[in-house]
C-alpha cells in the first residue's frame, strides 16, 4: 500500500515541479492529475500499482470533506449573504466537473479498445 500512496504523491509532486518550471496557469496538482491519467491510459500497471492506495484512499474519502464541512458552518453568515453566486458556483463547477470526467473517461475507454 504505502508504494501506491507514494507514486501518488510522486505524480503530485511532479505537477507541482512542471507548473512551477513551465509557468502553466494551472495548480500543480491539476498537472499531476493530467499525468496521472496519461500514465493510466498508456501504461495498465500504473493501475496495478495504485490499486492499493486508491482503494484505501476511496474508502476513508468522507474525511476529506470534514474540512470543507467545518468551514461552511464557521461561514455561514457570509455564505447567507452571498448565497446566490455561490450557488451558481456551484451548480456551474459541478455540471463543468461532471462533464470533464465524462468526457475523460470517454478518451479512455476509447485508448483501451
């Protein structure tokens, strides 16, 4: 398990050096992501490889949203005054995150075939 966190953590750190080095306008774990998935799409046993730590990551993943929790109840007088863009903040950074993952999964199912 602790190689499979480890190449995530790898590929994070890549994205981070990349973005820093080539000034892209995107965070550097954004790049790391793109990576990540160019090395799953062309390489199976980075799958393989990952397997473990995504598996125990996806299993405690409602922790990662304690954070977020806690900061909307210590926000929620400003997020009462500004509840309509960040609604629709919202709903657009949704159907936007919907559709970049449909349309990645997409680009992939059609490299595997």
């Amino acid at each position: 398990m602790f190689p499979s966190l480890l190449l995530i953590l790898l590929f994070d750190l890549a994205g981070e050096a990349l973005s820093r080095f080539l000034h892209v306008p995107l965070p550097g774990p954004v790049v790391g992501m793109l990576l990540l998935f160019a090395a799953l799409t062309f390489r199976e046993r980075v799958a393989e490889a990952l397997a473990p730590g995504g598996d125990l990551l996806l299993r405690w993943m409602a922790l990662f949203f304690v954070p977020a929790g806690v900061g909307v109840m210590t926000q929620a007088q400003v997020l009462r005054a500004e509840w309509l863009p960040v609604s629709v903040a919202l709903v657009a950074s949704t159907l936007i995150g919907l559709g970049a993952g449909a349309g990645a999964f997409v680009l992939a199912a059609r490299a595997r075939r």
